[in-house]
C-alpha cells in the first residue's frame, strides 16, 4: 500500500515515514499543493495524510480536489485546533482530523481505523471474476489462478489501482524498470502489456480491460468489442 504525506515541516514528514514503516507500505512525501497533485496523478495512493497549511495553497483545497477524483481516505493534520477548522476539513470530505501536536501511536491507530473502514484497497481488486491480491501474489480468473512474472504483477498493479486513468508509458516505464528505465527499450513495455493482456483476456469474449491510448499510455478500463 503506497501512503502519501503531504506536509512542508520534512522533519515531520520524515518523522511519520519511520514511525509509520512495515513491510507493504511505500510513501510519498510531498511539501506543496502542486507536488502532491503531480505525485497523485502519477499513481493513486491507498491513504492521504494531508497537513491545511501549505506554501502554495490550503491542504483544504488539495482535499477537495481528492475528493473529486476518487475515494481514497483522508486523515488531515493542523495546527489549527478551532473546532470551525475541524468542521470545515470534516464537511469537505476529510475522513478524520488531527491537531498538532499529536502522538505517532494514536496517528498510527486512526491510520488503522480509516483502513478498515474500506475506502480505497490498495493491495487486492476483485471485479468481473478478477481477484488480484497484491500482498498475497494471488492472482486468479474465474477461480482459475493466472501466471504472471515479476514485471506483469507490477504493471497489473498500476493499472488496476488507476483504473480509468491514463498512465502515460513514461511513468509506467519508470515505475517497471526503475533501476535504469531511460535505458530500457521502449518495446519493451509494450511486449509486457501485450503478455499481460493474452493472460487476463479471451478474445472469444470479446472484453478487453487494458486500453491504449494512442500517444499518452494505457488504462484499465472495461470496453466490450465485436467479436
């Protein structure tokens, strides 16, 4: 699960990294309004811990804007300990609310409560007979397991997680061969995708679930053509 912590103070952002760390988890850190949105549309995280004062903008503003594109929770931090604030981070959609300063094991305690509650599953997709689950490197088809290697599990993921949501092929050329991915030759993503898609997909269905989108990348988006 991928968590994204937007707040300019790095020693704190850093300091809720450490205090947050396991095995499964990656993050984010973002300090402004702009990289949080960049590093959002670059690949959806699973939970947002959002602080309201930000040097380019309100955290409140980054919140709403979340808020229209998906489902993922939002636990926001501040200073402010205003009971106004907290109504106002509340009714734009934030799932929990914390003043500064606070404790790491209660802001690790809340973190599991907004998880448990559902929202948005970073580590398993289950739709149309699908189940991948990415902790668990279980991926299955109609109850009937698939094979993937290393590099279709990785794209698979960013697809599912972003569904609806192009991925231009630099990021997802980034995000696969990450090691060196300029290096890479392009095809080489295309061969994953094109593996991937013979793994998942039957032609006798006539479904298909990763879309190209000519010029910019690829989707996960479900469109049903003619046989």
């Amino acid at each position: 699960m991928r968590i994204q912590i937007v707040e300019d103070d790095r020693a704190l952002r850093e300091g809720i990294a450490l205090a947050l760390k396991e095995p499964g988890v990656d993050f984010v850190q973002s300090e402004s309004v702009e990289t949080a949105r960049m590093a959002f549309e670059t690949e959806l995280p699973g939970l947002i811990i959002l602080d309201v004062n930000l040097p380019d903008g309100s955290g409140y503003d980054y919140l709403k804007w979340v808020k229209v594109r998906s489902r993922v929770p939002v636990l926001v931090l501040t200073a402010n300990d205003m009971e106004m604030d907290e109504v106002t981070g509340l009714t734009l959609g934030a799932d929990d609310y914390m003043t500064k300063p606070f404790s790491l094991a209660v802001l690790r305690a809340r973190i599991q409560v907004l998880l448990r509650r559902g929202g948005q599953n970073a580590d398993r997709y289950e739709e149309d007979g699908f189940c991948f689950d990415f902790e668990k490197i279980i991926f299955t088809k109609n109850g009937r397991e698939l094979a993937l290697s290393v590099n279709e599990q990785r794209l698979l993921r960013l697809l599912a997680k972003n569904r609806g949501r192009v991925l231009a092929r630099s990021v997802l050329m980034d995000r696969l061969w990450s090691d060196g991915g300029e290096y890479v030759d392009e095809n080489a993503l295309s061969v994953t995708v094109n593996r991937l898609r013979s793994k998942l997909e039957d032609k006798r269905e006539g479904i298909s679930y990763i879309q190209t989108v000519y010029g910019q990348g690829y989707m996960w988006k479900k469109e049903e053509k003619n046989v």
